[in-house]
C-alpha cells in the first residue's frame, strides 16, 4: 500500500477517531492513487508509477491541445474525469476556475474571482498558485495585497463555502499553493517585513468541509516571503508531521492536528524559500535563493513528535550550482535537481554527493516529475526536458511546447497534462 495510506491511518488514530470511521475514510484513500490532487501530485513529491508517458513526441501525439481563455502559471490538478486550472487577467483584477474534460479538454465550468488589481512580478501572474482537489471538492486560493480568498467548490461548480482573509504583502506577489489533508485544507500565509511592518504572518488549517478555521500558527514575518507548499512526513514511529519550508523559521515539523510546532531548524534558509519540501532516505531537503539563483541546498534530520530526537542539518551545499525556484525529486536513493540557469544534477540522497550535472537545454521554472523512473521538466522557453532518472546522464529528449512555461506538469489516469501560459496539453496513455 501507499505512504499516504499509512500516513492517513497514523494521523487519523492520533486524532483519536473511531475504527468504523477510520476504516471508511481510509478506504476512500486507497481509491485515490491515480489522482494528482495538489502541486507536484501525491504528497508534492512529483511522482508517479505510470507507464504510458511517451519520452518523445509531435503535434500528431496530443490527445488533444487547447487554447485557454486566458494565462497563468499554476499547474493542473486532476480527480477522475475532471481536470482544474487556473487562469487570471491582470488588468481586469480577477483569477479564473476552470474545470476541463480530460477526454478533450472542453470547458465544463468556470468560476471567477475578483481581486484588487495590483503589479506582482513581472515573472509573477495572476493565476500562480496550483489548486487542491479530494472527492468532494477543488480548493482554490487567490491572494492580493488587499485580499486573500480561499474557496471550495464541489465537482459540478458549486461554490460550498469562502473565506476572505487579509491580503498578502510582498515584493514579488503572493503565488504558494494549498494542500488538503483529511479533512483540512491548509495553506500560508506570510508577508514580507519591507512591505508591511504590522502585518501578522501564518500557517492556517480550515475544515475543508465548512472552510471554519481548524488552527493557526503565529509566524514571524521575515524580509523575504516564502512560497512552499507544505507535505507530510511519516516516521518509522511516531505521528505523522506536516513539514513546513521558510526563511523566516527554517524547516519547520507541525503537528496537523493541532497546528503546534514539534520541531525547528531555523538556520535552513538564509534567503527567500519557493521550493517545496522533499522526502528523502528520512531526510528532508528543502532550497532557498535569491535573484535568480540558489543560495543553498539544506537537508534535515527531522525531529521526533516526543521530542527523544532532536532535529539537525544532515547537509548542506552552499557552493557551485544551487536550484531556487524548482522543487527537486527522490528517487531510488538519488535526488535529482534542476537548477533555475537550466543545469540538471544528480546527487546521493542521503549525503549530497554529486553524481553528475549537465545543461540540456534552457531556464527552468517548473519542477520536475517523474513518472516510471523517467524525468520531465518544462523549461522557461517551453521545451520538455526528459532526462532518465539513473547514476549516469543520459538525456531523452527534448519536446518543443512552443510557448513559454513555469507550470510543473500533472500525471493522472495514465496521461500527463502540460501547461504553458496559455495553452494545455494531454499526452500519452491509450487513446
């Protein structure tokens, strides 16, 4: 059985649930294995086990291409029969829901969203942060400097509930993911100290049935915002924790269920966080950059819920090439990176050990996938890099998407699906 099979059956049993009830929604949880339900799919780790994901392809390949009715950099998420991306117009103020087929990529729905028009980053948009989907719902947050808006609407398009928050307020725009687990949607929250000297930075866990807020988290407002989208990390024993990456508190372990801090390193970042958190060999490894480039690659033994073992830096590199933006993939002992100058490395998981780096084509944004132990990045210019995910380099090739991407890809019901700014692909899987 999966990692999040388990993950569920520890978190519900320290939540104190029944038996009936656990065995129901565990259930559930074992149906849900060809989902991509978050950034970067199960527990944000980018991979999956699918095995009809072509390593070459042309136009004749598609299942289908669409233009979207509008651009953004989120990525795809997907639960059956429905695909969901995000589209915004900056000069409108708003973000768009959409709901597609995956057997043609036809709109079914679309749900909008004002906000306060503002000016992110020009590598920003309004359409950045990657929804969140289970059975019930799809989870969508859009976020300005005046507002933030997280919502949940069922499967048909039906808005269950929303939750108005303050606004985010930072250099660059607000652009971090939410994520659901069990029956929490939870996501931050953080400002930049530069940008507002009052403002109250946290971490935020909702009922993701009535959107009611679960727990906060209190969090220093640092000088950089952090953009990580949090994951699960399951001990041999012990609970499970919620792995949170910052500048301002380093790598952080949470209790999920009630939003406490278990353990902290806080020196694991010195500079601005977008990378998500990766599980490795029972380290955590997690990056941090500024300007265009990574400043370091930190991996962390993590602490025990009791408190018996203390968390510490495994490694850390902080010379030669460094990924910032994209988050990494582990693998069969080996963690493969891809660098924002668009250099791909391989290293020894557990020590940090470099295997080989090589440059196979242009700037990378996205994060890559994995999927039958095969590697798929999109660069900034829009190619698809496919790299084997192995100890020697051996590049596969190199797919023209014809449009510039920062969108990771999705992997779901045997197909992957990519995102340029304003177009969609389905690829792969029997047509």
């Amino acid at each position: 059985m999966s990692d999040i099979f388990f993950t569920r059956c520890r978190f519900l049993k320290a939540a104190g649930l029944g038996s009936s009830l656990l065995m129901s929604i565990l259930s559930a949880s074992v149906s849900q294995g060809q989902e991509w339900t978050r950034f970067r799919g199960p527990n944000g780790q980018g991979i999956s086990d699918a095995k009809t994901i072509p390593v070459k392809w042309t136009e004749k390949d598609y299942n289908w291409k669409i233009v979207l009715p509008g651009g953004g950099h989120s990525s795809p998420v997907l639960w059956g029969e429905k695909l969901f991306v995000t589209i915004g117009d900056q000069q409108a103020g708003h973000s768009v829901l959409l709901a597609l087929s995956v057997s043609d990529g036809g709109i079914l729905w679309q749900k909008e969203y004002s906000l306060s028009k503002y000016r992110p980053n020009k590598l920003n948009s309004f359409a950045t942060a990657t929804p969140s989907v289970d059975a019930d719902h799809v989870y969508v947050l859009t976020t300005s400097p005046e507002e933030t808006i997280l919502a949940a609407l069922n499967h048909q398009g039906a808005e269950i509930w929303k939750r108005t928050f303050e606004g985010v307020r930072c250099q660059h725009g607000a652009g971090s993911s939410p994520t659901v687990l069990d029956d929490m949607v939870i996501f931050t929250h953080e400002h930049e100290n530069s940008s507002s000297k009052d403002a109250r930075s946290t971490w935020i866990a909702v009922d993701r049935k009535t959107g009611e807020t679960r727990w906060t988290l209190e969090r220093k407002t640092g000088p950089k915002t952090s953009y990580s989208t949090p994951c699960v990390y399951t001990p041999a024993t012990g609970a499970p924790q919620l792995i949170f990456n910052s500048n301002a508190h380093g790598m952080t372990g949470v209790d999920p269920v009630t939003g406490a801090v278990i353990w902290e390193v806080a020196s694991a970042f010195p500079a601005r966080v977008v990378s998500s958190p990766v599980v490795a060999d029972g380290l955590l490894i997690g990056t941090c950059g500024d300007g265009g480039s990574g400043k370091c690659l930190t991996a962390v033994r993590p602490g025990s819920s009791d408190g018996s073992i203390q968390p510490k830096e495994a490694y850390k590199i902080d010379s030669g090439l460094r990924p910032y933006v994209p988050t990494s993939v582990a693998r069969a002992g080996l963690l493969f990176t891809f660098h924002d100058g668009g250099y791909v490395s391989c290293r020894n998981s557990a020590t940090g050990k470099q295997l080989w780096e090589e440059k196979p084509a242009g700037r990378f944004f996205s994060s890559p996938v994995c999927a039958d132990g095969i590697l798929y990045c999109i660069t900034m210019d829009g190619d698809v890099v496919v790299v084997r995910a192995a100890e020697t380099y051996e590049l596969l090739a190199v797919n023209p998407l014809g449009e510039t991407s920062h969108a990771t890809p999705a992997i779901a019901g045997g197909r992957m699906y990519l995102r340029t700014y304003s177009h969609l692909f389905s690829v792969g899987g029997k047509k």
